[in-house]
C-alpha cells in the first residue's frame, strides 16, 4: 500500500512550527502510544522548514544505538572525536561543531524517540536547548523512562511537552478516504474507528487485513466486517501484550471473550490478583456502567488476537464457564440472556431451543442481524418448528436474503396446524415475497388466505400487513379501510394494530395532516415495549411514517434528532441496512436543503452503496442522490443517478412515486431545459392533487415558485374556464396543510407573481430561520432580480445578504441563482475581479497590458451587466453569484 496521505493534525502541526518560528522560540516534544503518529508528525514539521533558514539535523534514536556514547548523534557529529577532552568538554566541544556547521542559521535538532537517547546524547541536547538560538523538538513514547537530561527540557522550561492524542473519529474517516481514493460508508468507518482506537498505525494494518473484504460501490467503499489479521499486525498486538503468566492470561482471554464482564463475575473465574496484575499492566480496564463495575480490555484488538490465538478446545471451556458463571448468579439485566445463549451456542453446550429463540428476538430487537441469524438458525436445527422458522426467515429478508427466507418458510410448510401460526406464517411470507422479491401478487395471496382464518386476532394481524401493502402500491382507500378495521377491533394484537397506526401515519403525513401523523407515531413509540419483541420491524414502518411527516413539514432539527437516536446507533453497529440506508437518505435530504451539497452527495452516495443489494428504498436513495447532484449543478451524475432511480425503483413502492417525479423535475431543470422541467412538475402537481397527497404537491408547487412559474397554471379548469395559478393553489393548502411551512410557501408563491422585492426578502428570512438555506437563498437571489428591474442601483444590501446566505452553502448552482449569472467575458471577469479586490484602473492596465480607458469601457459593461451602479457596489455582486467569490462559474 502506498504512503499514506497526511490528513489530520492541523493544531498540531501548527504548534510545533511555532515552537520552532514563533515568537517565544521554545523546543516542543510529543508524546504518546506507538503508532499514534508521533513520527509522522515530526517529519512532517521538519519538511515544512526552510533549509536555507535553519540548520536542521533530523536524529532517529535506537535500541541498538542506546548502548554506544553519543550513538544517538552519530548522524550529526564528525566521526572522530577530539583526545583527551574531558566528558564536559566533549560536549561543548560538539556543541561547537553544530555551531560551526550551522554557520549562523538557528538550529533545529529533530530526535525521534528521544527517550532511547544514550546518557552522553541526551546531555548534548539539553546542552544545546540551553544555548541561544536552538531549537529541540522530537516525540517520546509513553510508558518508557526517559533520560533525565530529556526529562529536564520541560521541567526546566526549554521546551514543551505535550500529548499526541488518537486521531478522532472525523480525522479517521478522512485518512481512510485518503489512502482508499474515495469516501467510505459511515457504518464501516465507524467499526474501524473502534477497533483502531484512532490509532493510524494500527488503522493501516486494519485496512491491510481488510483488503479482500472491502468493496466500493457508487464510489463508496464499505466493508463486509470480516477481518484476517495479518502477521504484521498480530505481531504488533503481541508485542503490547507482551508474556503474560497463565493467570493473568486466563483473565484476558476470559474478558476477551466475555467483556463487558461484571468485576465480581470475573473475580469468580479468576484469581483477583490476576486481575489486579492485568489491569496493572495496561491489559484491561475498568468501566463503570450504572450500578455495575464492567471489565473490558483496554484495547479492541487485544480481543482480536487473543482469540485467534486460543486453541478451540480452551475457547469452548472458557465459553461454557462464562455461561455457567452467569446462569449461576442469576440472568439480572435483559442483555444476560443473550450473553448467555451465545456462550451457549459458541461452546457447543447450547440445548435449550426456548434460550435460543428468546436471544435471537432479543437481538434482531437491537437490530443485530448477524448474530440474530445464527441464534434463529440454531434455534431452528434444534427443533425450534415454525416459531423459529417464522423468525429466522423475517432476520433473512431484513439481511436482504428473500430466496433464502422462503426457502425457510416452505420447509415448515406442513406443521402448520392451527391459525395462530398460519397467520403469522402468512404474514411473513408475504412480507419476504411482496417487499423481497417484489411479486405485487402477494397483496391478493395474502387477502383470500387471511380470510380463511377464523380467529379476530388472527385476521387482525394479516389485514394489518396487508393493509401496508395496499398503502405501499397507492390502494389508499383500500389500506385506510383495513388498517380503521384493526384498530376498531379490541382482539387484535398489540403489534398489529400498532402497525396498521404506522400506516395511518405514513398516510396522513403525505396528505399534509402532520399534527395527527405525529400523534400517531408518538403513540406507537409509547408502546414499543409491547411491540417491538413480537414485531422488531415495526420500527422501519415507523420511521418510514415520521420520516416523510419531517421532510414533508421541512423539520430539519426533527431530522437531526432521528438520525441521532438510538435506533440509528443499533442499526448501523448491527448491519441492518434497510435502517442504515432510510436514515441515510433523511441526512442526505436534510444537508441539501441547508445547501451542504457536498455532504447531502457523499451521504446519498452512501445510502445507495447501503441499499445496493435491496429494492425497497434503493429507488429513493438513487432520486435524493440526483436532487444532490443537480443542486451541485453536476448534471452528468444527476442524470445517471436518476436513471438509476428508475431501474431500481420497485413497483411495490409505488408510495415513493412522488420524490422520484420530483427529482426528475430537479433534474430536467439542472439540464437547462425549463419548459420541460415546468411542464412535468404542473403534471405532477396534478396527479398529486388527484391522489389526496397534499403534503407532496405543496413541495412540488414549492419547485415550481424555485423555477420563476408561481403563475403557471395548475389543476382543473374552473367554472371560468381559467385554471388556478400555482400561487393560487399555494393559498389553498396553506390552510390544509399543518404547519409553519405551507403558510411561508405561499407567500413565496404570492411574492413572486407580485414581484416585490421586500416580500421576498421576508420569505428568505421565514426560510432561513428554519435552516432552509437553499430556499433563502433562491427568494433573495429572486428579490435581487426583480430590484435590478425595479430600483437599479439599490441592490447592494440584497446582494451582501445573499452573499451571507451562500457562504453558509456549498457551491452550488440552481435555476434561480443562474438568473444571477451574467454572460462576462473572460476578460470582463478578470479585471471586474481585479477592481472588487481594490486594483486601480491603472494597476490592472499595466498588469494586464491594456490601455486604462479599456480597463474603464470593460468596467462600464460589467457594471450594466450586473446591474451595479459602480466600484462601490462591485465586491458585493460578485459575491452573490455561485461560487462565493465571483470566480468564473463557466
């Protein structure tokens, strides 16, 4: 693998320059843990001074040369030494010589593990710290002695000592994008992260290990989870570990393969002053969670390697007791019973089907589909019938393994026997067939089988997932019909009828009816207790329904909020896609109406990597990637990605219809060809308003006010034979619509067709106080456009305030701020870019070698094309156009 970029460490980097430039002139010393990049940090500042300014000797203390007098200098000092000189005057003897050499320039001795200096070479660099003019810096690692004549640089002022910390998570994921060529997901960024402890070594022998299992799609690299440590950096981990006596091995490889382990668990197991010793040594440490004192090893990858190095026969032993250690004291907190079975399972000593079910409920409820998976499957092989079945083929279709899952079902087939288990039987095939292998045949299936039960309940649970099917392919009527019909039927289950409220939700919330949607969901969220071990699912029906209510409403900070909770945390830590991938596309969406196109791409780009291998949200993602792409004004991508949104778009979520169409409006539009992109958009209003979406049409009426057409008209032709303007039909939703949005929007419909300039202004101000920067900027850079007609040479404070409304953006490029692009010349840009920075007439003529009235003629067009009254107002304009700076856009 190649040199890994230099990314990160900015402070760092600054502040040891200073030590060496700056005016106070102190030395300055890193420490640290090995790999942290203390020695990259140092080489890095010495290649940033000037040779020519300083006289710099770059010293690499050994081992090897700790044993020699002055080894450590022998890069620096002369082979031959002076006889007879006694050990003081050897010193100021090379102190001289280092004088000599540096013939007057200031002197910079950089060591690196200056602790491995020998007694003699570490008296000459306090020596030379002490002298006028010299510099020492260099790194230190932790938990070695250091030679007291280095010790002696900070404690007697010469030079400062400070702590090299773990790079952070952010700084991590931007070397990982370095050395990768390209961004990588955040889920795999994260593992990294954890497992490396911010550690740039060890995150290199990392993504060495994980070579083979690191795929990129989209342009953006995940990775499987699967790790083979190669020797290099197994070594490196021994080599920290460093000999353990069999006690103090057995406690670490007793938390390696239990942590979080209870400290009075693990003083049952082990001898306590073992693990006394262990934590002595660095090995495990002490963490407080609650009410309990939990052991857990002080660095990820010390698990790693200790169990590759256990043999199978002492790991099964050392498993078998933790699970008998823990079942005698008693299962105290939930997670106990999961801990347990999976001991259970990988010791070979799990018999209990019962344990085993219960463990694969409890993690598939935390979202943990691999080892749901294998709790499942065990729990089938051991006789676990149709219950395990049941459960194992829903983790296999959330894992994004349909065939596979129905295979499971089918196998069961014939123990079905009473309606209990035919209904749930029922409904779990026909989630894996309708949302796995899109056979929209299935909603039929399901109805005439679901009417062949007799029990209520059992009906209950059918009608409620067929009621999301009928939402999903747009049978509303049908699905608010059978989700009323569960929730009016006191036997149905609690998750039944919590899901058919899920549904209700999703629908109210496309209809712009947020208040109850989010009463609807605040409900189903009191109950998650009572659902979420029957119907873990559940949750993705729930975010589904308060995601569109909070990008529909345009409550970014509610967006926030969700992407930062808990279940965001449990589903991308436990693979479960369809999760990572939603929320991914909700963060995407927030960034880009802030005008953080950058962000909302990766993000997007990230969702569709996610989602590659499903159908369900694939679409969605691949559309808010062309809405991303087309702000960017990159009409290639947009173009691809929406292309790539209609091949994996599944016709069983016909519900999403309404954000493909509208980011196929956004897309004709960042082409250019408005008429085509206004023509579509009024279609799709149309076709939104026949379907009751109200909430949908606000935003695509919204487009259209973007695009300059709040006059275009929309709808059915009224009783005068005129249509309604899409100003017009804003008025009208914005007193059916909830929320603080639907009102603000028409008066950006009604401020457009009437051209007033401060009305839009005061639109952009609504806008921008709820963080939709993009919309505040599009109003203002309207109100700038109707004020050059208007008032012309009263744009300057609008132009400072869009100005301000783009700095807080990306670059990014939209119809309504196109508006803004005069068509200058090359010539006309670079002197308009000359005179906004404050160059004479005459300075740019003789610059530019041109006459000054040239310089003026150029000046006079610009002006009239920007629609400036002069110098004055000429910074500011440039400013207001894409690009912040007013660098030729073209």
């Amino acid at each position: 693998m190649s040199r890994w970029e230099f990314v990160g460490r900015t402070d760092e980097l600054n502040r040891l320059l200073s030590a060496v430039g700056g005016p106070e002139g102190r030395g300055l010393l890193f420490s640290g843990d090995a790999g942290v990049g203390k020695s990259r940090l140092l080489r890095e500042g010495v290649a940033a001074l000037s040779p020519e300014r300083y006289a710099i000797w770059s010293i690499a203390a050994s081992a090897t040369t700790a044993a020699l007098p002055f080894g450590g200098l022998v890069q620096v000092l002369p082979a031959s030494q002076p006889q007879g000189l006694s050990p003081a005057g050897i010193l100021r003897w090379a102190v001289d010589v280092l004088q000599e050499q540096a013939a007057g320039r200031p002197i910079v001795l950089a060591i690196d593990d200056a602790h491995l200096l020998d007694p003699p070479s570490a008296a000459l660099v306090h020596l030379v710290a002490r002298s006028e003019n010299a510099y020492v810096i260099g790194t230190l690692r932790n938990g070695e002695q250091v030679p007291l004549p280095i010790r002696a640089l900070w404690t007697d002022d010469l030079a400062d000592l400070v702590e090299l910390r773990p790079l952070c998570r952010s700084e991590t994921t931007g070397l990982l994008a370095a050395i990768l060529g390209g961004p990588v997901d955040a889920g795999s960024s994260d593992r990294l992260f954890q497992l490396s402890a911010g550690n740039p070594l060890l995150l290199r022998e990392l993504v060495l290990a994980a070579d083979d299992e690191l795929n990129r799609r989209y342009g953006i690299w995940t990775w499987t989870g699967r790790l083979e440590l190669a020797p290099s950096l197994t070594e490196l981990i021994d080599t920290r570990i460093g000999q353990l006596t069999p006690g103090v091995r057995a406690v670490v490889e007793l938390v390696a393969f239990g942590e979080p382990l209870g400290l009075q668990l693990l003083e049952r197991a082990a001898d306590p002053a073992d693990v006394e010793t262990a934590e002595e040594r660095g090995l495990i440490a002490l963490v407080h969670d609650d009410r309990r004192l939990n052991v857990r090893l002080a660095h990820p990858l010390y698990g790693e390697v200790m169990r590759r190095h256990c043999p199978v026969s002492r790991t099964r032993r050392l498993q078998a007791t933790l699970a008998g250690l823990l079942e005698q004291v008693g299962k105290r907190r939930r997670e106990d019973l999961l801990r347990v079975a999976v001991w259970r399972l990988d010791s070979g000593t799990a018999q209990d089907v019962a344990l085993l079910l219960e463990a694969a409920v409890q993690a598939f409820g935390r979202y943990d589909v691999p080892l749901a998976t294998r709790l499942a499957r065990a729990a089938l092989e051991a006789g676990g019938g149709t219950d395990a079945a049941e459960l194992l083929a829903t983790i296999l279709m959330f894992g994004d393994r349909p065939d596979e899952a129905i295979g499971v079902l089918d196998q069961v087939a014939g123990e079905i026997h009473d309606d209990r288990r035919r209904s749930r039987w029922l409904t779990v095939r026909g989630m894996v067939s309708y949302w796995g292998l899109n056979r929209e045949s299935t909603v039929e299936e399901i109805a005439a089988r679901g009417e062949e039960l007799s029990d209520p309940a059992d009906r209950a649970r059918v009608r409620a997932f067929e009621a999301t099917m009928r939402l999903h392919r747009l049978d509303v009527d049908v699905a608010v019909r059978l989700a009323q019909e569960v929730l009016d039927r006191p036997a149905a289950p609690m998750a039944a009828r919590e899901l058919a409220r899920c549904t209700l939700a999703h629908l109210q919330a496309a209809q712009g009816q947020y208040q109850l949607s989010a009463t609807a969901i605040a409900r189903v969220q009191a109950e998650a207790a009572c659902w979420r071990g029957d119907m873990p699912y559940l949750q993705l029906a729930m975010e589904l329904a308060r995601g569109t209510r909070l990008t529909l409403s345009g409550d970014l900070p509610g967006i926030d909020a969700i992407v930062a909770d808990e279940f965001a945390d449990l589903a991308g830590a436990g693979d479960f896609r369809l999760g990572t991938g939603y929320l991914a596309i909700l963060q995407a969406y927030a960034a880009r109406l802030r005008g953080r196109g950058d962000e909302a791409l990766r993000t997007s780009l990230e969702a569709c990597a996610v989602l590659a291998t499903s159908r369900v949200y694939a679409g969605l993602a691949h559309a808010e990637r062309a809405q991303a792409a087309a702000l960017r004004g990159d009409v290639t991508h947009a173009a691809d990605a929406m292309a790539e949104a209609d091949r994996t778009h599944a016709p069983g979520m016909a519900v999403l219809y309404p954000w493909l169409e509208q980011a196929r409006g956004a897309v004709q539009a960042a082409t250019g060809d408005l008429p085509a992109a206004t023509k579509h958009l009024c279609a799709l209003a149309d076709r939104l308003r026949e379907d009751g979406l109200a909430g949908h049409e606000l935003l695509v009426l919204l487009d259209l006010v973007r695009l300059d057409q709040a006059a275009a008209p929309v709808g059915p032709t009224c009783t005068d034979g005129g249509r309604r303007t899409v100003a017009q039909r804003l008025a009208e939703l914005s007193e059916q619509v909830d929320g603080v949005l639907p009102p603000l929007v028409a008066r950006f419909g009604r401020a457009a067709v009437d051209g007033s300039p401060d009305a839009l202004l005061a639109v952009a101000d609504g806008f921008a106080d709820r963080e939709l920067i993009v919309y505040a900027a599009e109003a203002t850079a309207l109100a700038l456009h109707r004020t050059r007609h208007v008032r012309a040479g009263a744009t300057g404070p609008i132009r400072e305030r869009l100005a301000d409304l783009l700095r807080r953006c990306d670059e990014i490029s939209t119809p309504a701020l196109r508006l803004l692009r005069p068509t200058l010349s090359e010539r006309e840009w670079e002197i308009a870019r000359l005179a906004a920075d404050g160059v004479t007439s005459r300075a740019i003529a003789e610059r530019l070698f041109l006459s000054t009235r040239t310089v003026e003629n150029h000046l006079q067009r610009v002006y009239s094309k920007l629609g400036v009254a002069g110098r004055g107002e000429l910074r500011a304009a440039l400013r207001s156009m894409p690009g912040h700076d007013g660098a030729d856009p073209g």
